[in-house]
C-alpha cells in the first residue's frame, strides 16, 4: 500500500464520477491550497470518487478537520469536530438521509481487549452507490467521548456491496451503549503503572530535567511524546520528527540563532503580553463593556474575541496572566531544539534554569501552574475551530501526565504566588457573560475558510445582532468583495456604514478602501 500525499486542485472534478454530485456534496468548493491529509492508493479496486484532478483511482481518502465541510454537514451542525462520538452519532442517526452503523475495533493485550477506536458508517439512502466513515480513535474505553474523530472520508462504488460490519449495531441503539459510565482509573492505579514502569528512570534523571519535563509536560502529552527523554531525541510511530517540523513550520526556528531569538521574544512579549496590553485597555475604560470599547479602539474580531476572553477570566487568573503558558511553551521549544540538533544539552539547560526557578517561585501548586498554563493555551486557541478539542485533550493530559511524572515529589516555593488566585482545572472552564455569548457566534464564524456561505451566515448574524455590524464591518467588506459579483450591493453596504469607518484613521486600508467605493 503506497501512502502518497498531495495538495487539492479547486473543485470536486472525477472521470470516475457517474452522473453529478450527489445532493450531500453539493456546492463544495475545495481551496487550491488546501492540503487535505494522507491517501491510500489501492488500483485493484474501484476508487474513491475523485477530488484530485489527478485522474488515477483511490479507494479512499482521510481528511483532516482544516477543511470546510460540504455545506449540508454545516447546515445540519455535522461539521463541528469537537463533538464527541455520541454528539455526532445521535445527529447522523437522527437524519434521514443516512442509514448509519458502528464498528468497534480491539486489540489483544495480555489478556484483555482494549477499545482502540469505532468507525460510524453512514449510507446516503437516496444513492447508495455513496457512504461516508467516520473514525474516531480512543485509548480506553473510559474515554470513549473524550476524542474527536481523525478522518472523514468518502467511499464510491458504482456497484455498491456495502455490508454491516460483522460486529456492528444498527442505528441509534448504540447510542445506549456509548453513553454508559464506564471504569476510570484512579490515583492508586495511575501510580502503580508509574512505579512498575518508570520510577527508576525518573530518579535517575538529574532535578533540573525533571522540573523542565514537568513544566513542558502537556505538550508532550497532547503530540503523543515521551516525557522522560529530556532531548527529546527518540520519537516514535507518526510523532518522528515532530519536534524539528513544529519548531521549523510553526515558529520559523530553524537553528541556534533563530532559536534564541524567538525564545527571548517570547518571554518578552507573546501571548502574555497581547493579554496584560488588553487588561490595560479595560483599565482605561472601566464603565464600558467590551463591546464599546472594541468599537472606540477599532479592534479585530480576533482582539475582540480575546478581550471577550479576558474580561471573563481575569479574576481567576490574577497577576501572573498567562505567564505559565509561555514559560512552559519555551521550555518545550528548548527540548524540541536539541533533538533536532539545535542547541546542545548544556546551553539547553543554561537556558532553561532560570525559567524553571522563576515558575516555581511563582505558582503555589501543581494544579495553580497547570491551571494557569492550560488558561494560556484556551486564550491562544481563540482564533482555532479546533479550540474545543485541543483544550479537552489538554485538561484530560493534566491527569494522564502522572503516569510518567509524580508532580508530588517536585518542590514549588510559592513565594511570589498571587495568593488570591490560586487556580484549579476546573477554573480552566468559564461561562462568558450575556454579550459575550452573542460574540461566540461571530467568533465560531470568524474562525472558518472564508466562503460564501460565511458571507452568507454573517449577514444573518448581523441582522440578529445589530449591535456587532460596525464591529465586522471590515470582514464583512472583504468577504462582498471576494464573493459578491453586484457591486451595488457592495456600495450599499459601505453606504450604511459610513458614520463608522469615515472615524477610522485615514492611513489605514480599510478607510481608504472604504472612501474609494464611497465615492462610486
């Protein structure tokens, strides 16, 4: 089996095709520079319907979540990848389009079965020559809901023999079976599996790694990294090179010198200083809400959905912010760099110390820094559709994490804490205010591909709430301009929002497109 991957041409285009699009695909529009994910070529057997242009037969295709679903998965709320199994199960099985089925999949070991991952398999009943499949992997089956699924794919058989699986449950009487209360592990079991398999390493690990590996632990743990190599030096099944690719395509760190610059641009600044700068702009307008003061500083939904972020959280947070989050990132770039070869192993611990005593200087617990850090991520995923996900997995790596690292025999002295905000996990959660559940909506939005069901679905939010239109004023442009061909509709809306952008500063380029069309 031959794994090629490659990038999409524009729209759905197939000589293996029979006769149109089937009505769940269509009005999908795929991006010239999309890269979709990994394909399987299999030519003994009749293919996948055809998304390349490259004219040669696969039997199917994995996509990864970056996509835009076809717009009958949008329209049906079947697009949102956070939703676990049971979310996504329920809504297939409650559509009459589809006939759906779920396969379990186990492997042996020792002598007990393990839950690895269950496929949910949905025929299009109108043409059945189509069927979709949904995979979603699990580690156990205590977290059989706490995963999304990792591929989407689209079978195509102009003679279809599609077959329930030989241990499969029709439709929704699996939903029962998903939803019951299965074992979870406690303390005693997660520090036994500790104690068998890794306690002799850990203590042979010299105090200054073991801190570092603890500090930078849930980023190990959510990219599937072993924790107790400190150089991250071995890696193993699809996380090889993991480190190197992240630090080269992500944060342009590409050696020593790129490595230390962006590692001192981080403490100096990063996602701790775009927070402290938006405590600073609530400060200077204390009886507004956010949404005036977004106006008068003519912030980007992004700021926006940050300041939203901050307001609602800043009392749990405290003085410290997102300090955690960036002091515990750079330590895991540092780890990343020497593996791929970077920076050696004693300036990678000259450039560690300091940020390790400082994190333990500032936090009073364990859960205080992980709390803390974990804040910092949610914040930096605001601009992700993703977000859910990432923070789920993130929130559940604080508890897996103690199965290689025992948090407890690791001093923190505390002495510069803020005392009076010492943050649990479950702080990490919080429930935004009246205005800023609103704002959601746009933000959800805001985060997708640009299209013109965007365009679409912005405008009906805008009606909705009228009170946001100035606000997305410039996205909103930029989308008519990208997918509306009547320009009196164009003018018309920049029009109705002249009393807003004429205030903007007059170097800027949406003032200065915005005058342009204006004036037609």
């Amino acid at each position: 089996m031959k794994k090629i991957i490659t990038f999409f041409t524009a729209i759905l285009i197939s000589s293996l095709f029979y006769a149109g699009q089937p009505s769940f695909l269509k009005n999908w529009i795929i991006p010239e520079d999309a890269t979709w994910g990994e394909f399987y070529r299999l030519p003994q057997r009749e293919g996948l319907f055809q998304t390349t242009g490259l004219n040669k037969p696969f039997d199917y295709v994995h996509v990864l979540p970056a996509i835009e679903m076809p717009p009958y998965f949008v329209k049906n709320h079947l697009a949102n990848w956070k939703m676990p199994f049971s979310e996504i199960l329920k809504a297939m099985t409650d559509s009459k389009d589809f006939s759906v089925y779920t396969e379990a999949q186990y492997r042996q070991f020792d002598n007990n079965r393990v839950l690895c991952s269950t496929t949910l398999t949905a025929i299009y009943k109108s043409d059945p020559m189509f069927k979709l499949v949904l995979t979603f992997p699990y580690c156990s089956e205590s977290e059989r809901d706490s995963r999304n699924p990792t591929s989407f794919q689209i079978h195509f058989s102009s003679n279809p023999k599609w077959k329930l699986p030989a241990e499969g449950s029709p439709r929704s009487s699996v939903i029962v079976r998903a939803n019951q209360q299965n074992k979870k592990y406690t303390e005693n079991e997660i520090k036994d599996f500790f104690n068998q398999n890794y306690k002799a390493l850990w203590f042979s690990l010299p105090e200054i790694e073991r801190y570092a590996i603890a500090f930078s632990s849930n980023l190990f743990e959510t990219n599937r990294q072993f924790h107790l190599d400190f150089g991250n030096h071995f890696e193993f099944g699809n996380t090889g090179g993991y480190g190197k690719k992240t630090l080269n395509q992500s944060c342009g760190i590409r050696g020593y010198t790129s490595l230390i610059s962006s590692t001192d641009s981080l403490l100096a600044g990063g996602h701790s200083k775009a927070y402290n700068d938006l405590i600073a702009l609530l400060n200077k307008y204390p009886k507004k809400s956010v949404l005036k003061i977004a106006k008068a500083e003519h912030l980007t939904p992004l700021e926006t959905s940050r300041l939203y972020w901050v307001s609602e959280m800043k009392d749990k947070l405290g003085s410290h912010g997102l300090e955690a989050w960036d002091e515990g990132r750079v330590i895991t770039w540092i780890r990343w760099a020497v593996g791929a070869g970077y920076i050696s192993y004693d300036e990678a611990i000259k450039q560690i110390t300091p940020i390790v005593n400082n994190i333990r200087k500032n936090y009073k617990t364990w859960e205080d820094y992980m709390a803390h850090y974990v804040a910092g991520r949610d914040f930096y995923l605001l601009y992700s559709q993703d977000r859910n996900k990432f923070i789920t997995e993130s929130m559940a790596a604080v508890k897996t994490c103690r199965a290689y690292i025992p948090y407890e025999t690791l001093l923190l002295y505390g002495t510069k804490a803020d005392k009076d905000h010492v943050m649990h996990i479950s702080d990490i959660q919080h429930s935004p205010s009246k205005e800023g559940a609103k704002w959601e909506e746009f933000r959800k939005l805001y985060v997708m591909k640009e299209s013109p069901f965007v365009l679409e679905e912005l405008t009906k939010l805008e009606k909705k709430y009228p009170e946001f239109s100035d606000l997305v004023y410039s996205w909103h442009l930029d989308l008519m301009l990208k997918y509306t061909e009547d320009n009196n509709q164009i003018y018309k809306y920049v029009e109705a929002h002249y009393k807003y952008f004429s205030k903007l500063p007059q170097d800027s380029r949406v003032y200065k497109l915005s005058m342009d069309l204006y004036k037609k």
